[in-house]
C-alpha cells in the first residue's frame, strides 16, 4: 500500500515503519500527544515521510496515539526510524555548492569563512543530521577544526568552521532569522551548538546573559 496522507486507511503499520523517520524540532511546537525524547534543547520525534510526489514532499509527526493505534512497539519504530534515516543519508556541502546544485548555476565563492549546509538529499528534515555523528567527525576531520552548527530549520544546519566564528554571534544570527524568515513551525531552535571533534561530543552554546557575547557550553551527547 502507497503512502496517501488524503486517505488514513493508507497509515498502517507496514507504511508506517517502511516510511518513519526521526525528525527533531522545537518542544515547544509539539502538542501534548506527541512521542518525543530530549536532544540537547530540542526534541526527537518520529515523523512519516511522503516522497512519492518530489516537487511536494510531506511529513507527518506520528503521536503516541497513532503508536498505540497501529500496535507498533517502541523498539520496533526506534530500529525503522535509524534503518530509513541511515537508508536516506545526509550530506554536508558547501553553501556555494548547495546553490548550484538547486539552481544549476555555478556559483563561485572567496570567503574568508566556508559555510557548510547540512541535511538530507530531499532536504526535508535533515535537521536530524545531528544525531549522526559520522558526517560531523568527518567534516571536522577534513578542515582540521571544530565545529560551530547553527539550527536554520527543521530541515537543515548551517555549519562553520568555530576557530572562524564566535558562537555568540551564531546564536544572534540565529535568533534574527527565526524572527525575521523561517516560519514559526519550521523553526527548531535559539541555540548553536560546538562539535569537538577530540572528544566526539555536541553540546549546547548558550549566552551567559541576554546581552553578554560570551557562551557556556552544555554539554550533550
């Protein structure tokens, strides 16, 4: 049975496990029914996703109800999310890189800083990038640095270069552009978050004070 998001009698269980994924978004958007765990300030949530159409994929979060409906065990939805996730894949590219290969146009950069687009290739969702370390060890690895991630959306990460950037500027940056440009729903988080790469941990940037540029570290995992 095909994915149908007009027609509940196409979310079975089969579909379901065969589509899941983990997602992460803010806690603060989700309703009370919803299925989450904690990553860092942000929540973890298992969401179904439609590609069948690609000039119009869609998600949906599946809620404890749905879970308990369709009679899926938690390890069960656990393993399909990580195996689907995994199956998908994510990337990191170049910002200028990710214009072109949207655009078709060649896009040239010299900037003193590179920036660096995570997500996953229908680029929906992949903010969950984070919960795979591979592709930020990797990254860290090749530009020999740490790394400074900042949450654009629910659906991807920007990421520098940290010995290239204060963290507290990235957390300002943030904040203007969940005001200013991403849409209330779509937005996942305030913070920016460290990757050291000598320790192979994530942890949260967060301001001392609302108006100090200076950051303490939470330390995730």
């Amino acid at each position: 049975m095909t994915l149908d998001f007009n027609d509940d009698r196409t979310c079975t269980k089969d579909v379901v496990l065969k589509n899941v994924r983990y997602a992460l978004f803010d806690p603060k958007s989700l309703q009370d029914n919803a299925f989450s765990a904690e990553f860092l300030d942000m929540a973890v949530v298992f969401a179904i996703v439609d590609t069948s159409n690609p000039y119009r994929i869609r998600y949906k979060i599946i809620d404890a109800v749905d879970i308990v409906s369709l009679d899926i065990k938690l390890n069960e939805i656990m393993e399909a999310a990580n195996e689907n996730c995994k199956k998908a894949g994510y990337n990191i590219m170049l910002m200028e890189d990710t214009i072109s290969e949207i655009t078709g146009t060649e896009i040239s950069s010299n900037a003193f800083c590179p920036m660096y687009v995570g997500t996953n290739p229908e680029r929906i969702l992949g903010a969950s990038i984070l919960m795979y370390e591979t592709y930020l060890e990797n990254l860290a690895a090749q530009i020999e640095d740490d790394l400074c991630i900042a949450p654009s959306s629910i659906h991807e990460v920007l990421i520098f270069p940290l010995s290239l950037v204060q963290p507290a500027r990235i957390i300002e940056i943030v904040r203007d552009v969940n005001r200013t440009v991403v849409l209330p729903q779509e937005q996942l988080s305030d913070s920016a978050y460290i990757y050291h790469r000598g320790t192979h941990v994530i942890s949260q940037a967060t301001l001392k004070k609302p108006d100090d540029l200076t950051c303490k570290e939470n330390a995730g995992e």
